[in-house]
C-alpha cells in the first residue's frame, strides 16, 4: 500500500515502476494551497527516494482542471509567501531538483500557477477538452513560477509573447500542433494516456533516461562545449552501471532486457 502524503495530495502505484501522483482540491479547481505545496514536495522526496519509481505522473482531480494556480483564498489572506516552499518554490515543484521523468496528465484546464506547474514537467499529456493559459497580466501579475521563461522555450517566440501579453487562452488542439502537449487523450482519459506513455518509457534503461534527460534539462543554459563535458561525464558515470551491460547482453541474447536502475 502505498502511504498517503496528505489529504490533499493524494499518490498511487498504477505500476511498479510508476507514481501518480493527485491534486486532490476538485470543490476548488485543485488550487494551490499550503497543503498542496507540502504534498507535492513530499511527492517529489518520496520519488527520490525510491529507485523502482521512474516516471511520476501528476494530475488533478475531478476533470475539471488540472490546477487554477494558487489559491485566491490564501492570496486574499496574505498569505501568498505560504505557497512558496525553499527547495521547490511554488507549490513546492516549479524549482524542484528532480531526476525522474514527471508527464503532467491535464485533464480540464491549467491556467495561471497551474499552468506553470505542467511546464515544470518533462512532458504533458492532455485531454482533448483542456486549455492553457497565463492570465496573470489581467490581475496586474507575473507569471513568475517559471511560466513566462518556460512557455518561451517550448513555443515560437512570437506566439509565446501573444500568450504572455494578452493572457489568452490556447486550447489542446492548438497546443498539440505547436510541440507543448505530446499526445492528446480523450475527455477524462489523460492519466490512462499517460500511464501507456510511461509504460513505454519505462521499457528503457532508468539511469540511462535519467541522465539523458538531465543534460537536456540543461541544454539551454550552457554552451555547446559545457553540455559536451557534461555528456562525456554522465556518460562515463552510467558505464559503471549494471544496466549498461545489461543493455547489450539482452540484444545479444534476444531477450528483454532486465533493468534495475542500478
């Protein structure tokens, strides 16, 4: 079984290699609270933690929405700063140092810090119904959980800064067909796709996933030359892995191979 981080929170092990993690707020749109916070940050810890967790799917209960963003009541509270944590900012995930592969399973909309939340993932799968947008600058805001900068790196600039500006909203199709959303789910079946796409992933080698994904976590913050050394490093790490022999020997012996993250 597996234990509960809060009661708004909520994980599960839809597979052995597999975490899906909810935001379980559905009366509220799945806002963000202290709670929410607190849960998704022991979310990422637990993920962490455990070397049979590969892939984490986060999502929002209800199908209505993935995530509003934060929540009005503790904004209107003042209490913004409490949904702030030291080690993941926002909601305790926008800045999280992670290593697993997070696929954000949106179902309904992510606006605003929601909407920020699926751009902290590595991928996002979304059900045909959903919508995306940052409409902060219509409250005199910014989104600065990480939405305008990541929004800027996964669109065309020039449709990026109409989002950004206008705080409009972008529906699924639109967003498949600009490269945001990988795969597109119907109404209410966003974590079913999600957990065939983690399947998927979860035939390859986990280090080997890991590694690569942090070097193209990283691919826009340094030099060609600096993301080379980088490579060559992990690469020389993931060497002295057990799945790095492992890998061959299965081609050779044309079976499956048998991963153990180690």
């Amino acid at each position: 079984m597996v234990p509960q981080l809060n009661c708004a929170v909520l994980v599960d092990r839809p597979s052995a290699h597999i975490l899906l993690v909810t935001i379980d707020r559905p009366d509220v749109h799945n806002a963000v609270n202290r709670e929410v916070a607190e849960g998704l940050a022991r979310a990422v810890q637990m993920s962490e933690a455990d070397p049979d967790i590969w892939v984490v799917i986060l999502t929002g209960a209800g199908g209505r929405a993935f995530c509003a963003g934060a929540d009005l009541n503790e904004v209107a509270a003042g209490n913004l700063d409490r949904l702030f944590l030291p080690n993941g900012g926002f909601a305790g995930f926008v800045h999280a140092v992670r290593t697993r592969v997070w696929i954000a399973a949106v179902d309904g909309f992510a606006l605003a810090g929601g909407f920020e939340i699926a751009l902290a993932c590595d991928l996002i799968v979304a059900a045909e119904n959903s919508t995306f947008g940052l409409p902060e600058v219509k409250r005199g805001l910014i989104a600065s959980a990480g939405g305008v900068y990541r929004l800027s790196r996964l669109l065309p600039r020039n449709v990026a800064n109409e989002l950004i500006a206008t705080g409009a909203r972008l529906d699924c199709a639109r967003a498949h067909s600009l490269g945001l959303v990988n795969h597109v789910a119907c109404s209410g079946e966003a974590v079913d796709r999600a957990i065939r796409l983690s399947l998927v992933i979860c035939e390859n080698a986990p280090l080997a996933v890991q590694e690569s994904l942090k070097i193209a976590r990283s691919s826009l913050d340094h030099t060609d030359y600096e993301l080379a050394q980088l490579s060559n490093e992990r690469q020389t790490w993931i060497m002295k892995t057990h799945d790095f022999a492992e890998g061959p020997r299965a081609f050779l012996e044309k079976r499956k191979p048998n991963w153990t993250g180690t």
